[in-house]
C-alpha cells in the first residue's frame, strides 16, 4: 500500500479515505446504480429505518465531491485515490479471480478539462 501511495503521490494524486457506509442511498439513485448493481450491493437500514448501504465502489461518493468542491478549470487535473475496504455480494469469481466480500482496493479518479489532459496520466 505504501507503494501504491507514493506513485499515485508522485503523478499529484491526493488521498481520500471515505466512509465504509456512505450516508444514504441519494447518490447512487440518481446515477442510477441503486437499483441497477442489485444483489451484489450489501444494503441496510438504519435505527430509523433509512435505507444505506456498504461501499462495493464510490465513484458516486467522489464525483458529488467533485460537483461540490471544483468550481473553475483552474483547479483542474485533480488526480484523487483512496486505498480501503469494500463490501461486494458477487455470486462468483471474474475472470479467474476469488472474489471476497470484504476486500482492499484502491480506486482512482481523475477530473481533467478534456480528454486529452487524462490520456497524459493514463
């Protein structure tokens, strides 16, 4: 992980670490994923009986971060990663892979002004 951390330090990624339970169900209903990833998706209900759900991806989570944080093309690239546990129900292995409920993964995300600016980092 450590090495994982410092190429991604080294290409200006910057760190997140978000939470396992994200705090409700809104962003993946509007990408529309609440529904469509089914049973692979670990849901819950809080004491209140409102609808959560454990982190299997969160590229919803990072782009509302995204929505609500860049304003200008002027703090672009961002370059962002996270390196932590996720949840997932899959019904068997991809690709010749074991699949865990509980894994570490790391993700990253880019937001650039086109897409010539991603081909550069990839």
């Amino acid at each position: 992980m450590q090495i994982l951390r410092e190429e991604m330090n080294n290409i200006g990624g910057q760190e997140f670490f978000l939470p396992a339970l994200p705090s409700g169900p809104e962003v993946w209903k509007e990408s529309g994923r609440w529904d469509a990833i089914g049973d692979e998706m670990f849901r819950l209900k809080d004491r209140k009986g409102a609808d959560m759900c454990l982190g299997m991806t969160h590229e919803e989570v990072f782009t509302t971060l995204a929505r609500n944080q860049l304003r200008s093309y002027k703090q672009l690239p961002q370059v962002w990663y996270q390196i932590q546990v996720k949840f997932r129900d899959e019904a068997r292995p991809k690709s010749g892979l074991m699949r865990l409920r509980t894994f570490i993964m790391k993700d990253a995300y880019t937001f650039d002004v086109d897409q010539a600016g991603l081909i550069v980092r990839s």
